[in-house]
C-alpha cells in the first residue's frame, strides 16, 4: 500500500458509497444537517440508540449526543446537560461522522518498505509493530543512552497530553516536546501558577470558569489575545455571547477585527507583539489614578515587603533581627519608620508601607510596590499608544471598563508566541490582582474544584519518580530554559539543534503523536533535513500527514467518537466513550503502555518496575486495558467505568450551589488555623517575582533537587521586548509587513484540512490585507498572493478587509492534503510557519521563539500552487466511506518472550 493511494481515492467511488447512507455535503451547496437525510433508507425501522459521549475535535469537550444504528454513527448533536456548551456543537465537531469514517484513516500498523523517498507501505500486526518499537528502542538505549530516544506530542487537542512524559519518564529520556507548551499555555499556567497558585484565566483552555456561573456579577471582561468565538466556540464563545447580551461590557485587545472584537465595547487593534508595552501603560494608568484596590493589595499581595535593591531578592526577617524566621517577610512600618518582621496574614500593629525607599544598615530596600511603579514608569498612554499603533483615548476607554468591575482579564495564546510571553503573562497576573478581581464573585481567577479525573486534559499519571536525576540533567534546553519543568518538557529549538549538530549528544528515534508538525512548528522547513538524519521515525495518527511521509512506522489511532476519556466539566465528570470501533485503530493511552510493557519483557528495569502496583501507587502500574485506568481514575467517586457505561455519566461530584466556591485563600486551613491564603511561598499574590528569580537558579518549585544555574537570572517583573523583526528595524526595507496568526473556528490547529465540509467553507488560507496595504502592494481581494521573508516563500489568497489595520497582515497555518505526495509533501505551499521564526531570541523562562509579530512582504502572483484544491466539488475525493462497519478493539498481544 502507499499513501498516495491512502489520499487519492476515487472521487466517484467514493461519492457513490456516500450518498444514501451517509452525511451528505450537497456538492456546491451548503451542509445537510437533516437527520433523515443523513440515515440510511433501508435501515429506517432499525433501533437508534443515543449514546452520551464529547467531542474532541479541538481542546475542547463538548458534550454531544451520537446516535447510533447497527453499530455506525448516522447523527451528532449537542448535549443540553454539558454546562459549557448547554447543547452548542461547531463545525469542527459535527464533522466528526466525515472524520470517523474517513476514506484515509491511518488504518492498521503499517512499516516503511523501500527507501525513505519511495512512499511504499506493508501493513503489519499491532504484535510486530510493538515488538519493532521496543527492540528499536532498547537497540538505541544500549548504543546512545535512553535520550537518544525523543517523542512528541500535540498541544490543543490531546485527550492524553500527560501520556507522553509518563512514556519519557519510564523509558529514561528526559526529551519530549510539544510545539505549543512555550507558545501556548505555559507561559501562562506558570505566571499564574508560581505567582498565584491557581489557574489561570484562558477561556480558551476552559479555565476563567466564572464565565459558566448562572448569574455571575461579572460587569465587565477583557480578551486579551484571544478571541473565544473562533477558539472555543461552542462553549466559552457561546457563554460571553451570553454575558454580552445581559449587559457586561468588554473590551478586546487584537489587531484583527474577530467576531469578539466587532461586539466589544473597546477594541484596541495592537501592533502584534507589543502587548507588554500596553500592559505596563494600564499597570501605571490603574497605579497613577489610584484605581486599584489597595487593601487588597496591602493585605493579600506581597507587594508591601521590601526588596532589597542590589540582590532583587526579597529581605528575610534573618537578615535583619538574629534568630528570626527566614521564611517570613520584612515590610516598613510607618509607626516605628523601621523594618518589621510581618506575621502571616497580617499584624494589626503594624503601619506597613505600600511604597517607599528605605536605607537601613547600609542598604537600599524598597517595596514591592515602588519597584513596579519605578518598572512602568516610562510607559505612559501616550508612549504605549505610540509604540503599539493605538489611539490613546481608547486605551484610556478600555482600562476604565476594566475598572468598572465586577472584571476579568483573560489573557490568550497571542502573547505566547513571542519572546515576551512570559512577560505577558505576569502582566495579566498583575492586573487582576492589583485590581482585587480574585476569587471574587464576577472574576475570572478562581479556584474552583474539579472532578479530578483528568487533570490537565489528561488521563496519564506523569510518574516523575521513575525518570532518573541524571536524566533528568540532560533534558534539552533544561537548564536555560526552567520554566518548562512545569510541564516537565524540553524545548523544541534545543531538540533540532541536537539533531543537527549532533551536540551535546545525537537523537535517532522520534516517536511522533499528533497531526502534522510541519503544520504547526516555527520556520518549519528547518526540521526537514533534521527528520531526515533520524534512524527510525514513529507517526501516531489517524491519517497521513506531511510528517507521515518522512516516517518508517504508521501507527493508526482512535478518532474521538472511538475513545474512552473522562472529563471534568464544572461540577460534573462526563465520560467521553466509544460510539463505535473502526479498523485495527487504537487509543494512544494503551499505545504507549504497551511498548514500554514489550521493553520490560525484553529487559528493561525501569519498565519492569512500573509493572508493580506497589512502586507505581499513584502512578499506576503499566495498565494493558482502558479499563483498568479509567477504573483506577473513578476511584474517588466510587464508580467503575461499567457504570458509567450504563449511564452514571455525567457523575456530579458537588451540588451547584457548592461548585463555585469564592475566596478560597479566606478558608481557615485546619492545620494553622490561619486562613489558607495563596499556594506560593509567602501564601500571597506574588506579584514581585522572586519566584521566577529562584525557578531560573534551581528549578524551585518545580525540581525536587537543585539543577544547574541558568545563564542569567530572570526578571522578578515584567518588562517590554520590541520584537526583533518590527517595521523600525533594516529587515523592514525589505519585508515592510508584520504578520501575526491567530485561530480558524472551523480547524483544529492542522485538523481537518481533509473534511470536506471544512474545506467547501474555508478551501484554502487567506492573508488579510488592510485596503491601503492592498493598494499600496497592487493585490486586490481574491488574488493570489505572494507571501515571503528570508525563511521563504508561500502563496495566499488575499482578503482585502478594514479588520486590519495598515502595516499589519494575517494568515492561519494551513497544510494540504492533496499535495501530500508531491514535492512539496503537502507542507510547503500555503503554510505560514514556513514564515515564522525558531530562531534567537527567545523567551528567557521558558524559551517561547516567535510565530506572531514578524516581517513580511506581499506581491501579487499570477497562480496558485499546482495541485490545491479550491472549488467544493473537488473535495467529494474525502466523502466518508459507506463500507466501514464495526470492528474489535486490538488487545495486547501474548508474545512468546524470547527475551533480548
Ligand atoms: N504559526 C503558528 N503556529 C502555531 C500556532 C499559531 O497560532 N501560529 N499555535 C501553536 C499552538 S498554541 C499549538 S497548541 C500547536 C499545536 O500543534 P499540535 O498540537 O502539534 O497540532 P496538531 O497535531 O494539528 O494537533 C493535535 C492533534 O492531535 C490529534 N489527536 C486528537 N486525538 C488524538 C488521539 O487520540 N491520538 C492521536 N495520535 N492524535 C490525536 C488531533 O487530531 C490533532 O491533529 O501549534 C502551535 N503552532
Ligand atoms: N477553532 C479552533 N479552536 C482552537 C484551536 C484551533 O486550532 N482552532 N486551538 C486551541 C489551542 S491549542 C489554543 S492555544 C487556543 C488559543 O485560542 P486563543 O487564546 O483565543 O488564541 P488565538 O485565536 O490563536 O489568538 C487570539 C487572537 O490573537 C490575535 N493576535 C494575533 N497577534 C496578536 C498580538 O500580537 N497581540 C494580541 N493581543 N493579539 C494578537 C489574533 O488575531 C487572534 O484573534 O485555541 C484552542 N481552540
Ligand atoms: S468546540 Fe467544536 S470541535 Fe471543539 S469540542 Fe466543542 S464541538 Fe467539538
Ligand atoms: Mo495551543
């Protein structure tokens, strides 16, 4: 078999199948959503069944209704009892019947046969395709060490993101990596998660759950860099649709006109990359006007201590008074004008200032407070207005909405793809906080309780323990970069680089779990002689992707309506559960236990270990069945996953009137009697970052022992980054243009470029063009269009639109299956990451290289790629396959264990 025969099937075959007995896209026209269209005439009088099940068709988890006859999906609908969603589905979810069923699935376990070019394909068992895995892998452990050995994953849209670094972790690699993670989510789940303790306030990963609470006093809501219409349309887009329409205000920090954006009250169109600039202009503005909640900020932020100038570390009591707590903090009491152990929480005797600096002993201290107001100074209205491209009335305008709380800001993936995004990220921290919108009735920083099934999206315990220190030193871009040990990951640059330079050590095996990394990754045309250098190269996938074409093993996995998952959902868990079966396709949870279940039988220690029940305890021991995880995982609500199966789904763990639990750090904590306060070190907001100076020395908190130092420390506060690429720098002369991305509702980061429904809506990528630019460059709306810097050079179709401003232009990622067996493997046309940039500078914390905020040119072409497919009847090629029945799961498989 080879895989242009896996893409090209025969468009009339194909459509024949398709009518009558599936969804039917009406060629040319719109989508048949009509159940009775949808279902199979003959087998009208067969029984429906209505399984309960969620979506997974992006980061989401919408709950929907599959119905089902003799075994195959006819219809989806949305689930009226899912919280979020209250019944919404999109579009990326209800093609999930055209996804099930799809000509092209990954099928069975299929191996390279022929030269890496030759495209040609054996299908094998799941025994021989694990066996292979494992040998492979204990072969380059003996030869090269265990970190010869990396994998990666998908960010958005992995039910089973924790799998992965379970895997590392018990095979011995310290190097796994995720193109998201530095540019998406991390900088923000650590800025909140070291500073805070909490979630953070990302709608678009399902976390700012006050948007859900029947009634919330909510008056207000920022979304800054993010736009959850397109990136989480059914649930959070849908829930401030509906705060909108009863009144709260908002304000909508993006250089493109999204739908949020055209409903805001305020929409401030940014010059990408700039947001750090804006965000310390609002910190002075709020500081400045005295807007901001000071008892909030005297009692419950550790903005009152002192600092002391040289070190930038907080002054310890120890420091000053012989036998004090070195752990306790040092504020400047008024009363006394002398420095001041405080007690936690508070010490009603004493007079702390806010702000101040102070000499004591020979030293310089001052507090907090004064070192982030002497951090913003020099960013006025006028000089954020200036360098971010906005008009400084409506700056001001948006900050008084902010104001007028109850507020949130939710703070998105935009500033994630930059070098400042962790910066970012502790700006939005500070904003809540000093305004005291947290834990409050109508704030997004909330710590509400969950189900705790499936912490982070995931079902996988990390099992941390099983991966040795030494490993663990070894991790790739580990030491600079500490802020990726939250996630336990390593950087994607350092990855390549190793690759490439073969230093400090050689890799030889990938093992690749998501879609299509030349879709998603910076400047990916520098991984193409990388993947090239590798030994042996695994793709996990549900169907052939660009990276396919570079692997030696296909492993085939479940779509979403074939997977068991649970689910936290507010005050629920909802089970994800399989609808149907297809082919030989498996659930990559069991993937990964099963190959390092085969490396324990051919020797390996540690894999042998994690068999045992006893070593693993939490971890949980290598499980063979779904079962046995999902049992393990419904423990604590004392059901078995057979129940929920016959319907305990959702299991509600909390009343409703109990869920949404307010001022959490105010609950006494039984073992001090004090109130709980914070999960940081001082128990309040950090908001002077020390944190970060002690992560970026040791690993603190997150590395159990002391790592090496990284090069420098990093920054205790926010600071301002001009992107390297900007239209003041040289380059600009040449490529005058910044371009950004952002999200398309109707794909999945690389999904569904292959569903026909999708493409008949959106066939192919656009560049937004402001009409001046348009002009200017000689395109006009629906030409070709050239688009290109020194990484390359892509093509586009030019949307001419006031929804961008001049100077600024926009293009989603985009790959093509129709070419996958071209030259250009599908990845080089029309890709912006051909564009982006993996290359210095990156984020200090955690290493965030840049996919938003970089220069480009346009110029009109003549044509477009050989090969894309645009017009709606070209894509009947994908119509789902009517001949696919029900089939078994693949069990584990008995091997006779010859051992090594
Ligand atoms: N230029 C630019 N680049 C970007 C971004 C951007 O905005 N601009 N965004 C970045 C961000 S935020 C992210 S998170 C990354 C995303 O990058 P990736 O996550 O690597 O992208 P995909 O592989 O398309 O998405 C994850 C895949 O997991 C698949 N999947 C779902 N369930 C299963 C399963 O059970 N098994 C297997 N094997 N696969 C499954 C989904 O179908 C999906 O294709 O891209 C990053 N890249
Ligand atoms: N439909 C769909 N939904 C998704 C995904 C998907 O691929 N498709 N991916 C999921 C994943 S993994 C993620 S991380 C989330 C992300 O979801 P969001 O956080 O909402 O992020 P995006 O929609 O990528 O970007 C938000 C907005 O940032 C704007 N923007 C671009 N550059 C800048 C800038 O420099 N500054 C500011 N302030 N704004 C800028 C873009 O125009 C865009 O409208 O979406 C998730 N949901
Ligand atoms: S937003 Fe759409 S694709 Fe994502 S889970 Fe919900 S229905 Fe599925
Ligand atoms: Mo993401």
């Amino acid at each position: 078999m080879d895989l242009s025969k896996l893409t090209r099937r025969s468009f009339t075959k194909s459509l024949a199948a398709a009518v009558g007995s599936i969804p039917v896209a009406k060629l040319g026209g719109g989508l048949v959503r009509d159940a009775k269209a949808q279902a199979p005439q003959a087998a009208d009088k067969d029984e429906v069944k209505i399984v309960k099940t969620s979506c997974r068709a992006c980061i989401h988890n919408c709950g929907v209704l599959a119905h089902v006859r003799n075994g195959r999906v006819v219809k989806l609908e949305g689930n009226p009892e899912y919280p979020m969603t209250k019944g919404a589905m999109c579009l990326k979810g209800l093609s999930g019947i055209n996804a099930l069923y799809h000509p092209n699935r990954n099928k069975y376990p299929m191996i390279r046969v022929g030269s890496k070019d030759e495209n040609k394909w054996k299908r094998i068992s799941w025994e021989e395709a694990i066996d292979t895995i494992a040998r492979k892998l204990m072969d380059t452990r003996a030869k090269y060490g265990a970190e010869a050995v990396f994998c990666s994953t998908g960010g958005g849209g992995n039910p089973a993101f924790r799998s992965i670094s379970r895997f590392c972790n018990i095979f011995g690699t310290p190097n796994w990596y995720e193109p998201g993670c530095a540019q998406c989510y991390l900088p923000r789940t650590l800025a909140y998660g070291i500073m805070y303790g909490g979630p953070s306030t990302s709608i678009a990963d399902e976390s700012a759950l006050e948007i859900y609470v029947p009634n919330t006093p909510m008056k207000s809501f920022v979304c800054w860099g993010t736009d959850p219409s397109y990136s989480c349309p059914a649930g959070g887009g849908r829930a401030l649709a509906d705060l909108r329409a009863r009144g709260a205000r908002s304000v909508v920090i993006d250089p493109r006109l999204t739908p949020d954006a055209a409903r805001a009250d305020v929409w401030l169109p940014i010059r990408p990359g700039t947001d750090v600039a804006l965000m310390l202009a609002w910190i002075k503005y709020i500081i400045d006007n005295d807007m901001y909640d000071k008892d909030f900020v005297m009692k419950w932020t550790n903005l009152p201590y002192l600092v002391d100038v040289k070190t930038k570390m907080f002054v310890r009591p120890n420091e000053l008074f012989d036998g004090a707590n070195p752990k306790e903090y040092v504020v400047w009491d008024a009363k006394t004008n002398a420095p001041k152990t405080m007690k936690y929480p508070w010490d009603d005797a004493l007079d702390p200032k806010l702000e101040g600096a102070f000499k004591h002993n020979g030293r310089t201290f001052k507090t907090g407070f004064t070192m982030l107001r002497e951090q913003c100074e020099p960013y006025t209205i006028e000089k954020a207005a200036e360098i971010c491209w906005l008009d400084p009335k409506k700056i001001v305008e948006g900050i008084k909405i902010f104001a007028d709380g109850p507020s949130g800001l939710s703070l998105g993936v935009a500033t994630d793809q930059f070098p400042n995004s962790v910066e970012a990220a502790m700006g939005s921290v500070i904003l809540n906080s000093i305004m005291g919108y947290v834990e409050k009735p109508g704030t997004m920083m909330q710590r509400f309780p969950n189900g705790g099934t499936a912490p982070a999206g995931s079902l996988a315990p990390r099992a941390q323990k099983c991966l040795p220190p030494s490993q663990l030193a070894k991790r790739l871009g580990g030491r600079e970069f500490k802020g990726l040990l939250q996630w336990d990951a390593a950087s994607p640059q350092s990855i390549l680089n190793a690759i490439l330079t073969e230093k400090p050590y050689p890799l030889k095996v990938w093992i690749e779990r998501s879609g299509n990394k030349f879709g998603v990754l910076g400047n990916a045309s520098s991984w193409e002689p990388a993947i090239k250098k590798l030994d042996f190269v695994v793709h996990m996938y549900m169907y052939p992707t660009s990276f396919t074409t570079y692997a030696d093993m296909i492993l085939p996995t479940t779509e979403w309506l074939e997977t068991n998952m649970l689910i936290d959902c507010c005050n629920y868990v909802f089970a994800r559960q399989a609808v149907t079966h297809t082919y030989e396709t498996q659930d990559e949870t069991l993937i990964w236990s099963w190959i390092l279940r085969r490396c324990g039988e051919l020797g390996h220690e540690m894999c042998q270990k994690a068999m045992d029940p006893e070593f693993m305890g939490d971890d949980l021991p290598l499980w063979k069945t779904m079962e046995e995880l999902l049992d393990a995982k419904l423990k604590r609500h004392n059901v078995t996953w057979e129940e929920v199966k016959n319907g305990h789904n959702p299991i509600k763990f909390m009343p409703d009137d109990k869920w949404a639990g307010y001022y959490v750090y105010k609950k006494t904590d039984s073992k001090t009697g004090l109130p709980r306060g914070f999960s940081t070190p001082s128990k309040k907001l950090e908001l002077y970052g020390e944190v970060f100076i002690n992560l970026g020395r040791t690993g603190a908190p997150y590395a159990k022992q002391p790592l090496a130092p990284a090069d420098k420390d990093y920054s205790p506060l926010p600071f301002y980054m001009e992107p390297v690429e900007n239209p003041k720098a040289e380059i600009a002369k040449k490529y005058p243009l910044v371009m950004t991305n952002g999200r398309l509702p109707i794909y999945h980061h690389g999904t569904l470029r292959n569903n026909p429904y999708s493409r008949e809506v959106y066939p192919l990528p656009e560049i937004w063009v402001n009409p001046k630019d348009a002009e200017k460059y000689g395109v006009s709306h629906g030409d070709w269009t050239w688009v290109e810097n020194d990484r390359g050079k892509i093509r586009a179709i030019c949307r001419v639109t006031e929804g961008i401003p001049q100077g600024i232009v926009y293009q989603e990622r985009f790959w093509n299956p129709e070419t996958l067996n071209t030259p250009t493997r599908g990845w080089k046309e029309m890709n912006v990451n051909v564009l982006t940039k993996n290359t210095p500078p990156y984020n200090d914390v955690v290493g965030t290289y840049t996919l938003r905020g970089f220069q480009v040119a346009i110029s009109k072409a003549d044509k477009g790629p050989e090969g894309v497919l645009r017009k709606p009847e070209d894509f009947s090629i994908w119509m789902p396959d009517a001949t696919v029945t029900e089939s078994a799961e693949p069990v584990y498989p008995t091997y006779k264990n010859e051992g090594k």
